[in-house]
C-alpha cells in the first residue's frame, strides 16, 4: 500500500501554526471546515453504501457482514489511527479491480436514498448560515471521492476534499491510495486550498468529532468539536474549544418543504394579523361614532372651537 508524503517537516501543531499565521497577513475570505462522517452525517459513509454496493453487484454477502461489523466497532468504540487504518486497509483490499465507473454510478443512482435520512439538521443550519456570512463552507472527509463529491454537490457546498484511489489503465481500483484525505494530509489539503483561493485560515472554522482530525482543528483559528470522542472532548474542555451535539438527522426533502410551510404561514399570519386591526379600527370607529350620537352630535355637525 501507498500514499502521498508526509506534508514537510515539523509537527502538525507547528506547520497548522505557521499557516495560520502566513494566512493571517492579509484579509482573506473566511472558510467553514466540516468532516463528514458523525459530524455532517450520523454514520460513515463508506459503511452507510454497503447496502447499494451489495445490490449492484459489487459486495458479496462475507463483504457485506464484514462491513457492518466495521460500522458497529466504528460507531461504538470511535476512531483511532489503528481502526482507521485497519478499515483502509480492508477496504482497499475489497475494492481492488472495481471499476471506478460503476462504483460512482451505484453512488449516484442511491444518494439521496441513503444520505438523506442520515444528515445532520444541526449541520446544515450551520453551513447556511457560514454561507449567508460570505464564508466558503468545504467538506474535508478520509472518505473517497466518489462519495465526498457528490454528496458535496447534493448539499450545495462550495467545495470538497477526500480520499483518492488509485486507477489503473482501465479505470479499476488498484487498492492503493493516490491521496489519503487523513490526519495531517487534512490540514495540508486545506492549507493548499487556502493558498490557492486566498483563505485566511486564521478567522476560518473547522467541525468534526474526531481527535484524529487534530491537525484539522489546529489549522484553524475556530475549531470546534461536534459530537466529541473521549479523547477530543477531554483536548477541547483543556484548550477552551467549542463543543457541540448535533443530535437531529433529517431528510433534505423535510427540510425544504418545513421551510416552504414557514414562508407560506408567514405571509398568512401577516394578513391574518392586519385583518384583525382592520375589524378593531372598525369596531373602535363605530363606537366612537356611536358615543358621539348619545351625546347629540351627528356625524355631520360641525364642531366649532372658541
């Protein structure tokens, strides 16, 4: 198996440091960093295609028992970079001679179907509003590009930053890694796009639940923990990070109807509370006239001041 270089020399707390100062000289557009799995979405991504993968062919039933189990250890003992790495490997292992081709099409033809129930209503109100302060909201995921790109596309965020296998002449998996989107491959990624489209990862955010995303978080001048494993929750509680829970996964298509129900039930609303002051100025008028009438004066007497 292999993968890219290391990113330069130093730690990763030194070489984050050092691009955040750099990034910090000029004021630069503002970016929202977000891992993807348990922190966008409520599982992995690679295990929640296993079912897709199955059906079209590219799973047999072993593969598909050996993936669950690998979710169930993922979700319920969280990450290191021993699991980590093991799942990398196993899974290279599996896709060894799948046609890239095949695999994005399965990918596309059930995203919606298996993402979608399993998106974070937490997150996506937090890219919004990233979005709507003019910063460029980016999903940094170890997950492959099949699934990080598209998913990218399907909850319009700006850009993506994943996992690249290798291809052979015929487009097939060789089961090895061309890019490994992980632990400091994530920061220099970032920093790189940074340098590329003049964000100033000094005033930029990053979101994940992971202590093996720490250089991630240290890349930035905003690192948040969402969903923290014991490890990042104890190193975020030390250095004064922000924690969240995200909690409520919710499909997109909920989502976009709820929001079409509120602007419908506001303008509603507005016209409901107008036509209750028409009524009151209505019932006030004829009262004030009604008083005028017990006192002797008609609507048409002219009223003289002395």
């Amino acid at each position: 198996m292999t993968a890219t270089a290391p990113p330069g020399p130093g730690t990763s707390t030194e070489r984050a440091g050092a691009a955040a100062a750099t990034s910090g000289r000029g004021a630069g557009r503002e970016a929202a960093f977000f891992d993807l799995d348990k922190t966008v979405i409520a599982k992995a991504a690679m295990a929640a295609f296993r079912g897709p993968f199955h059906e079209g062919g590219l799973l047999d039933r072993r593969s598909l028992v050996r993936a669950i189990l690998a979710q169930i250890v993922y979700l319920h003992l969280g990450a290191s970079d021993q699991r980590l790495d093991r799942i990398r490997e196993s899974v290279l292992r599996l896709t060894k001679g799948w046609q890239r081709d095949r695999v994005a099409a399965v990918i596309e033809e059930t995203l919606e179907t298996v993402v979608e129930p399993i998106i974070y209503a937490e997150a996506m109100d937090l890219m919004e509003r990233h979005q709507e302060e003019g910063r460029l909201v980016v999903i940094v995921s170890a997950s492959p590009e099949e699934i990080v790109g598209p998913l990218g596309r399907h909850l319009e965020v700006d850009r993506t930053i994943a996992s690249r296998a290798a291809l052979d002449e015929q487009g097939r998996y060789t089961g090895q890694m061309g890019f490994y989107a992980y632990g400091p491959y994530k920061a220099q990624a970032m920093q790189e796009l940074a340098a590329r489209e003049g964000i100033d990862l000094a005033r930029s955010y990053a979101y994940t639940d992971s202590y093996t995303d720490l250089p991630m978080l240290e890349a930035v001048g905003h690192p948040v923990a969402v969903n923290p494993d014991r490890v990042l929750a104890r190193l975020a509680r030390e250095r004064g990070w922000e924690v969240m829970h995200f909690v409520r996964p919710v499909r997109l298509r909920d989502r976009v109807r709820d929001r079409m129900m509120t602007t419908q039930v506001r303008p509603a609303v507005a016209i409901s509370f107008g036509a209750v002051a028409a009524a009151l100025g209505a019932l006030a008028l004829g009262w004030w006239l009604g008083s005028r009438r017990s006192r002797g004066d008609e609507p048409g007497d002219v009223v003289r001041v002395v």
